[in-house]
C-alpha cells in the first residue's frame, strides 16, 4: 500500500481522538486494514463500511461512510448511514 504524502492530507492522525471512537467501535487499524485510513485524512469519505456501533448503551449494526470535519481546531468524525437498496 501507498503511503500518502502528508501534504495530501487535511488532518493528522494524531490530531483524531481514536480512544473516544474506539469506545463507540471505530478502531483506527481496522480503518488502515480496509486502505480507509488515507480517504478520512484527506477529508473524503469513505466508501460504505458496515458498523457495529455502540452508541450511549445502544448496540447499532448499520451500512454508512465516515468523513472527518473540522469543528474549531479538532477533528470531528461524521457518519452518514446508508439506506439499504430495496426499502
């Protein structure tokens, strides 16, 4: 795998709170395992990951892309969930 430029990137992985989406289910090396690491740190989205999130106690198994933001200084993770096809 390619490693990006750091100049190609609009976030640094250190900047990203990876324990706080570890406790929610987002694990930065399965992110780097699926070549997603790069997409988010550009600031792109993602292609369609199959979460299983656990969101305030909740259990949530859902298709969705994840994008970083910016919020201020910090990054911000967004996730866009994603309709199945045929509902």
């Amino acid at each position: 795998m390619k490693k990006e430029n750091e100049n190609d990137m609009a976030f640094k992985a250190e900047d990203v709170n990876w324990d706080e989406l570890h406790d929610i289910g987002i694990m930065k090396d399965e992110l780097e395992l699926s070549g997603e690491l790069d997409t988010l740190l550009k600031g792109e989205k993602t292609k369609v990951m199959p979460l299983k999130l656990v969101l305030l106690g909740v259990d949530v198994v859902m298709d969705a892309t994840l994008q970083l933001v910016r919020k201020g200084e910090a990054p911000l993770l967004e996730i866009q969930g994603v309709t199945p096809l045929g509902r």
